[in-house]
C-alpha cells in the first residue's frame, strides 16, 4: 500500500506551534495549492490543505516559515474522525501529516535569512541523514544559474 503527498503552495498564515503535554513540538498550518487546470475563460481554482509537522519539522516550519512562504511539503493523507460537542455529529477531517518540508522560494522571498542550502549545524537539526552527507554553502550570488 501507498499513502504518499507531495505538494507545493503557500503558507495562508504563521504556523501554530504548540507542544503536547508530553513535551513533543507539533505546529498546524495550511497551504494555498493551486489546481493545474482551468476551463477555458476561467482562473485557476485553489485548495486549500492542512498539515501537521511533529517534533524537529514543526520547529523547523514555524522558525523558517511565515505567511506568504513558498514551501513543498512531502507526507501522508490522514483522515481524522471524531464527534462533534455541540453538535454531537460525527465529523471527519483530513489532513497531512508532514515528513518532509523544504524552502522552494528564493532566500530574498522567504525574508527570514534562512539558510537555503542549509549548513552542517542545521542538517544534524533538522534532518535524519548523516552530517557526513552535508556540506557547507558558500553564499555566492554570482552562480551560473
């Protein structure tokens, strides 16, 4: 079986960190994703999909993301079920679960100073591979591309 999302968009508003009575870092956000079609005469529709990051991705979301960032976002579909307590209705709700997010905008457009290419430091952070695999960016604005 595959449960598997891969999507590009931007951020409708700050992410909400929060931290679980437990002490685990989770931080809710949605993005604005536009469809790839459009009738003829007609513009372009836009979803709007929520996400959960949990632990070292929410902080990394709600430290380098903002309003307006461009983020690509790689997770699971989840679907969510509970009751209602106003209404007492059965209610269902999905969302994606974030496994992976990365910045897709130009470092001036995030205007948080983020580091694009990432550093060591920021790598054994942020991420599960190995600090050997990372190298440090030399920022160059006079790059061929």
């Amino acid at each position: 079986m595959l449960n598997c999302v891969v999507l590009m968009g931007r951020l409708t508003a700050d992410p909400e960190l929060r931290t679980t009575a437990s002490g685990i870092s989770v931080a809710r956000f949605s993005i604005a994703v536009d469809r790839s079609f459009a009738k003829p005469g007609e513009e372009k529709q836009t979803d709007f999909i929520n996400i959960v990051a949990w632990r070292q991705q929410a902080e990394f979301v709600s430290k380098y993301f903002h309003k307006g960032s461009m983020i690509a976002v790689q997770g699971e579909l989840r679907m969510n079920r509970f009751q209602d307590k106003t209404t007492g209705q059965n209610r269902t709700t999905y969302e994606v679960q974030a496994n992976n997010v990365s910045f897709t905008g130009s470092k001036a457009e995030s205007g948080t100073g983020a580091p694009v290419g990432g550093t060591t430091a920021n790598a054994a952070a942020y991420s599960n591979a190995d600090t050997a695999d990372f190298s440090t960016v030399v920022e160059d604005d006079d790059f061929p591309f």
